[in-house]
C-alpha cells in the first residue's frame, strides 16, 4: 500500500467524491480509501438521513425523491465546503447539474464502474433500496445505468470495481490519483 503521506499533499483542499450506481461500492471502497489516504469518510446518505432525522427510505416514502434530491443536493454542498475527506455520494447525486458542478469545482470525481452482475449480486445483500423496492432489481439497474452511465463518464477518474478485494479497487483509485495529480517527493 502507498504512503498516504505521499500523496496528501497533491490532494490538500480537494475532496474524493464517489459517485456511480448503487451497488458500485461507494461507501465500502471510501471508508478503505480514507483510512488508506488518512482522510475522513462522509457518506452523502448518512448525512440526509442524520439532516432529516429519516432514514433514507422513509424520505422516499413519505416526502418522495423529490424531496430527498433537494435534501440531497444541499448536504452535498454543505460537505464540500468542509475540509477535504472521502465522499460516498448517492448514486443519483451526480445527476443533479448544480452537484455535478459543485464537485467539479471543489473535489475530485471518481467513477467506479461495475458491470451488471457485479451490481446486482451487491445489491441483493440489502433490502433497504427505495429504487429497487418496487420492480425487477435487473430492469431498474439496467435503465438507471442507460440513463446514468453516460454523466458518471463525466467524472475526472473512472475506476472499475470489480469483484476482487475491495483493497485492489482502492490500490486502482490511487494509482489512477498518483497519475492525475503531482506528487510531492517526500
């Protein structure tokens, strides 16, 4: 594993923000690249539901996305304006526009793709995904990933996740960070 103190210094001021489908291991792979980078993990759902006192399903169950994105979106801006850390976004977090330019502004992005197998053995682990409540897991995933893939393209790094120890994705993360940013020689 590389020294994270070699790499801090190019990423002081900026945030990691994850986005990419549920499933992709947002919030697994940040909790291991923050400990690996010496930074702290915020996880964007945590926060809503911290925010609004509501679990992430009852916001979708009683107030409706709508209400959850708005919830959503304002966390996200909130979070990037504090010191740079490790960010699970939502999946849908990326779509907003006004997000996607805030992290833009004040992180770096980084996709991690999955392919579909990949996503739905992962998401068939929980019960607690307001998306994939009603409905074919597969059908939803499939047209979320039509709709979606094309804005997480957008990210400043993609990385694949794939179905290896979580450790490798991190390694791919950094690596693809040391290729994109410079390092200090210390």
């Amino acid at each position: 594993m590389p020294n994270a103190l070699s790499i801090e210094p190019a990423l002081r001021g900026r945030t990691i923000a994850l986005v990419g489908l549920m499933g992709a291991g947002k919030s697994s792979i940040g909790r291991r690249l923050a400990q690996a980078l010496d930074l702290p993990f915020k996880d964007a759902d945590e926060e809503v539901e911290r925010a609004a006192a509501r679990s992430v399903s009852e916001i979708f169950e009683y107030l409706g996305e709508a209400a959850f994105r708005d919830g959503e979106r304002r966390v996200i801006a909130r979070l990037l304006d504090e010191p740079p850390h490790v960010l699970a976004t939502g999946g849908g977090a990326f779509m907003n526009a006004e997000t996607r330019a805030l992290i833009g502004q004040k992180a770096i992005s980084v996709w991690l793709r999955a392919d579909m197998e990949v996503l739905l053995r992962r998401v068939s682990r929980r019960t607690d995904r307001p998306l994939l409540k009603d409905g074919d897991p597969r059908a939803v995933l499939e047209a979320l990933a039509l709709e979606r893939n094309p804005v997480y393209a957008q990210a400043d790094i993609a990385v694949d996740s794939v179905e290896t120890a979580h450790q490798a994705t991190v390694q791919a993360i950094l690596d693809a960070l040391r290729a994109r940013l410079p390092v200090s020689p210390e």
